[in-house]
C-alpha cells in the first residue's frame, strides 16, 4: 500500500539516482587526459552546430574562388583523413567569400574558412595548421564543455568584444549567430593549448610539416587590430603558444616523419 509518505520517499530516491546518472554522464575526458564536464550529448551539439552553419551560410556567400576552395578541401581532406574511423564521415567544408581572417569548426562536422585566412597562410602547412586547430576543437568536444560550463551573460559578454574586435561584418555576425546557440564562441586558454597540441599531430600525421606552425601564428600575430574572432580575447600569447608548440614539436616530427615515409605528402597545389 502507498501512502503519501512512501510516495515522497521514492520520489526522493529517483531524484537523487537521476542526478548521481547526470553527473556521471556529465564527467570525462578530452583526448589529452584533461577532465571535462559535458552535459550535452553529441547529438544535440551536433544540431546546434548545424543550425549555426546553416544560419552562417545564409549570411555569407560561398568563396567562387575555385582555386582556394580546392586547396582547402584538399587539405581539410588530409587531415580529416586521420581522424579515427568513426570520426572520419559527414564533414562538410565551406570556403567563404570574405576577406576577414578567420576560420572555424563546430560540432556536427562543420569547417567554414573565410577567404582572408590565405592573408596568413602562406603555404598547405600553414594551412593545415588552421585547419588541424580547428578539427581539434571539434574532435575534443570544446563547444560542449564551454556550453556546459559558461553562462549565458558570460557568452553575451563576450560576443560583444570579440565582436568588436573582429571587424568584419560577416565574422561579426557569423559569431553572433553561433553564440546564440552556444557553439562558435571563444574558447579558454587550456582548450586553446589543445587544440594546438591536438591539431599539430593531426597535420603532422596527415604529412604536412608542423614546424610550418610557428610561422603561421607569428603570421596572425602581425594581424594586429584585426585579430580573426575565433582567436580574440582568449588565446594564449605569442609566447605561450609558440613554448606550446615547441614542446609538442618533437613529437608531431615523429608523425611527420612515419608520413613521409608511407609517401603520405599531400599535393594541394599551394
Ligand atoms: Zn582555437
């Protein structure tokens, strides 16, 4: 027989179970061991990075400049290439006509790559190095965590200065676009660091020359007053990243190396 008390009981009992689950299911880790908290499931990012990309793809015109639209599915292809299996199927990449430097990723398997980004990179590796960042950020569930682990003011903070920031219109509102639905916003510092480490074995694997990193992210740094959206207010200073790299080069050489060896250079005519 129920009474009202053992109803309460149970209740109680089925609340606290639920919330165990949720935090459990809330816990891991990225893919260099650092503890994450995740609330949302992956499908339920994907669809909001898709929403985002559709949203992005209605402001901005698509790149009909055929020649960097080919070396950036060339070299987006190597590098998606030795994702693991599983996460190697459903990318789609979009070169976008803009000028602005800047590139991202979101979840759901989406690169946008504006234009400008050929302003910085000057060669495949250089671009790889962009791409591969920002395959890692996917691949290491960023969006989800800042998701899950930001408020809502914070995200509108700051959209506001990286925003302002960014300069051009459509970085502008394509950033906008994405806060509103919480996945293309700033990323912290540590997931910046990862993003770096995990994108440099990524292009080194994919047989592009990870020395060509540092370069590249001088390059960005001389961008000053127009620093790309995706790398305003939060990424670590020249300095910073370029130990980053450094100490993770070694390693990356290795992958380099192995790439090599198997003949795995890409040839993206650039
Ligand atoms: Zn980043």
């Amino acid at each position: 027989m129920f009474t009202a008390g053992t109803l309460a009981v149970r209740i109680t009992l089925l609340a606290a179970a639920l919330a165990v689950s949720a935090t459990l299911a809330a816990c891991g880790t990225s893919p260099t061991g650092r503890p994450q908290i995740k609330f949302k499931s992956e499908d339920e990012m994907a669809a909001m990075g898709e929403q985002s990309f559709q949203q992005i793809r209605a402001q901005t015109p698509a790149s009909r400049d055929q020649q960097a639209t080919a070396i950036v599915n060339c070299v987006a292809t190597a590098i998606i290439g030795q994702l693991p299996v599983k996460q190697r199927f459903g990318w789609e990449v979009v070169v976008f006509d803009s000028n602005q430097v800047n590139a991202f990723a979101l979840p759901g398997r989406k690169i946008g790559v504006f234009e400008g980004i050929f302003r910085v990179a000057r060669n495949q590796d250089q671009l790889a190095t962009v791409i591969g960042h920002e395959v890692a950020h996917v691949i290491a569930q960023h969006a989800n965590e800042r998701v899950s682990t930001s408020t809502a003011a914070g995200f509108g903070a700051q959209a506001v200065s990286a925003g302002g920031g960014a300069g051009g219109a459509a970085a502008g509102a394509a950033l906008g676009v994405g806060l509103q639905y919480g996945v293309l916003m700033p990323f912290n510092r540590k997931q910046e660091t990862e993003a770096d480490v995990l994108g440099l074995d990524l292009m080194a694997k994919a047989g592009f020359d990870p020395r060509q990193s540092l370069p590249l992210w001088e390059n960005m740094e001389r961008q000053t007053g127009e620093k790309p959206a995706e790398f305003v207010s939060t990424h670590p200073s020249g300095e910073t990243r370029s130990l980053n790299l450094n100490n993770q080069l070694p390693i990356a050489l290795e992958f380099y190396e192995e790439a090599k060896k198997s003949q795995l250079i890409p040839d993206c005519g650039f």
